[in-house]
C-alpha cells in the first residue's frame, strides 16, 4: 500500500507527543497522518487511504514510543487483518498495558484525571478523523481486562477495592460509548460520584455461587434507583431494606441498630458489583459484603477511608418473581440464613408480574441524623 510506504524508516525508538509541548527535535508531535498520494490531491486522483500515527490518554508527558519500523509493521498488521481480510479499516495499540497500570494508580489534575497515554496506528479513509484510542469501546473493554489482571495478583485489599471501584466507572461509561462516537473511556469513569476514599476499609467481600447468577443489566439498574442522599439508619427490628428489578436483589441489613450514608452503601455496592456480578473471572454470581469491627487507626497521612459500623450486611442475588414482601421470599432466607442454595428455590409459581419490593418507610431513612 503506497501510504505504508510513506512512514519513515529507521530502527531507533522514539519520542512522541501532542503539539502542546514545546518545540524539540528529538520530539515527533502528533498525529501524523500518511495517504497515498503524496502532494496536492484532486477529484481525478484523491487519496483513498490514511495511516494515522497518534497518541491516546490524558497527560502531556512524552511518550516512549517503538521505532518507526516497529510502527510499520503494526501498520501491516492491521491492513492484512482488516483492509485486505475484510474490507475494512483498524486500529492497532502500543503500550496499552502500561495505560492500565496508570489507571489502577491514577492521579488527579487539573483537567479531570490523568491517563497514561499509549501509541494508536489507524488505517481509515482519509476523511475519518476518529480518536479510536479514546472512543472505541473495545480499549476500554481491554482496558477493562488487565484491571482485572491486576486485581488478581493485587494482594491489599484496600487496593483491590480500589480497582474493582474503577472497573465498574469504566463499565458505567462504556454503555454510553459506540465505534465513532465521541465519549472516551475515561471521562466521567475515574471521576465518578464515589470517590475512592468513600470505599469503607473494614468490608470483607465474597461471591458465592449459591447466591445464584442475577442479570447484570438488572442489578446495575437495581443499584441505580436504590440509593438516595443523606443518611440511612438500619434497624434489626424493621428488617432489612430490599431492591427487585427484574431477577436482581439487593439487600441491605445489620444485626444492630446503626446508620451511615448513603454515598458509603452505594460505594460497598459498586464494588461488590464489580467483583462478583459484572466480573467473568468470578462466575457472575451473587455475593455479600460484611463489615467488620472497627479498629482504631493512626492516620499515616493522607485522607483515612471511611469505615462502616460492624454487623452490616450487604447482599446480591437472584430473586425470581414472587408474590408478598422481599425479606419473606425463598431467596431471603437462603440469603439471611446462609444455608441453602438460592437455585433450589421455587421459581416462576407466582405471577409473572414486576415482584414487589419493601419501601422505604420514614423509621428506616433519616436525614441529619447524629
């Protein structure tokens, strides 16, 4: 293809970086595009094809690219795959893992979040002016994949609290990203309304299979418009609050009469979400959060993570359509009790109607409380 033959040749690595940094030598600003006519087009002889050399992410670092032979071959690559397979254009990636690194140990600054940048090679027509790097969704479900990776091998808890909290950012963003479009993976993602220091220390999470395999869609929805503002109080005596949509509950109790806010429940959900439900390496099963007792800490600097009063208990699981209260269902008491097996439940005998689910009532919600 004439436009791979326009990239430069040469073996050594380079540097590369947006126009917003000073003028270097040393430094290649991008993108640079390469067509395959050279020169003045005209409508008799327009140029058909664009190879775009750019950069994604939000810093103004300069980036430790490849060589411009390693660039051409990633360019070949996405040709024989796409262009010559299939008629149709690509993009490629370099240094994707290392973005991901950044993210789980992102830092703040003044335009939003930074994100490690990384290298994108784009084959398109030569109108095509897409920043796939930032807006195709399939980056941020790779993205999405090594966070998973390093939440793994991640041994701190605090820390794998902290990842699973910005898996579910990226997978609240995604839904409203498309090839093309304009909403890159992470705006409005790491910076979403539950900051990290809003995850309580003292919650031990687990997936359990018995709990069975809820829709994500339903419990994403469930999360939605379960939680308010202010302060909740939570007393054993007035049973647990329950949220049904579809086949997805969620239940929040405690053994003892407590309250916290909101944001700190909704942060405990967002992370057990993004452990059990949304993730593929769990099963996609249900799972409890169970805050532990509290211990005194000497602050070691920087802000101290909230911590939710010992005896709550927060819980995901299939409910299947029922008739009466939530906490009165098969699935309650599997999930209250602890012993059973959630699939073993009757399931669809009642009315194929919403299930009802148990209001908020004023003696269980309280604004200002102290």
């Amino acid at each position: 293809m004439a436009a791979l033959a326009r990239i430069p040749e040469g073996s050594a690595l380079k540097l590369f970086a947006r126009p917003s940094r000073l003028a270097d030598r040393t430094i290649i600003l991008v993108p640079m595009p390469y067509f395959d006519i050279q020169g003045l087009q005209s409508i008799s002889s327009p140029a058909t094809c664009r190879i775009t050399v750019d950069l994604a992410g939000n810093s103004r670092e300069v980036f430790p690219g490849p060589s411009w032979d390693s660039i051409r071959l990633m360019a070949k690559a996405v040709i024989d795959r796409c262009v010559t397979s299939a008629n149709v254009g690509g993009f490629i990636t370099y240094g994707l893992a290392e973005t991901a690194r950044g993210v789980a140990n992102f830092v703040e600054v003044g335009g939003g979040y930074e994100v490690p940048l990384f290298l994108t090679v784009t084959i398109s027509k030569p109108s095509n002016m897409d920043k796939a790097g930032g807006t195709d969704p399939s980056v941020s479900t790779a993205i999405q994949d090594r966070l998973w990776y390093l939440y793994r091998i991640e041994r701190s808890k605090t820390e794998q609290d902290t990842i699973a909290w910005q898996i579910a950012g990226l997978q609240n963003t995604q839904v409203n990203m498309e090839v093309g479009g304009s909403q890159v993976w992470w705006d409005n993602a790491l910076g979403s309304s539950t900051p990290t220091n809003s995850i309580p220390s003292n919650v031990i999470y687990g997936c359990d299979a018995t709990l069975g395999n809820p829709s994500v869609p339903n419990c994403e929805a469930a999360s939605f418009e379960f939680f308010e503002e202010g302060t909740v109080v939570l007393d054993p005596a007035a049973g647990p609050i329950i949220k049904v949509v579809g086949n997805c509950a969620i239940s929040v109790g405690a053994r003892e009469r407590h309250f916290t806010t909101w944001d700190v429940l909704r942060s405990v959900v967002d992370v057990l979400l993004a452990t059990c439900i949304s993730s593929p390496y769990s099963g996609r099963t249900g799972g409890t959060a169970m805050s532990q007792p509290i211990s005194v800490r000497k602050r070691q600097g920087g802000p101290i993570q909230p911590e939710l009063p010992s005896t709550f208990e927060i819980a995901i699981y299939l409910q299947d359509t029922f008739n009466g209260p939530a906490d009165g269902t098969c699935a309650w008491g599997v999930v209250s009790s602890r012993e059973g097996d959630i699939r073993n439940c009757p399931a669809g005998r009642a009315s194929p109607s919403r299930p009802p689910e148990r209001g908020l009532s004023s003696n269980l919600t309280s604004r200002g409380e102290h």
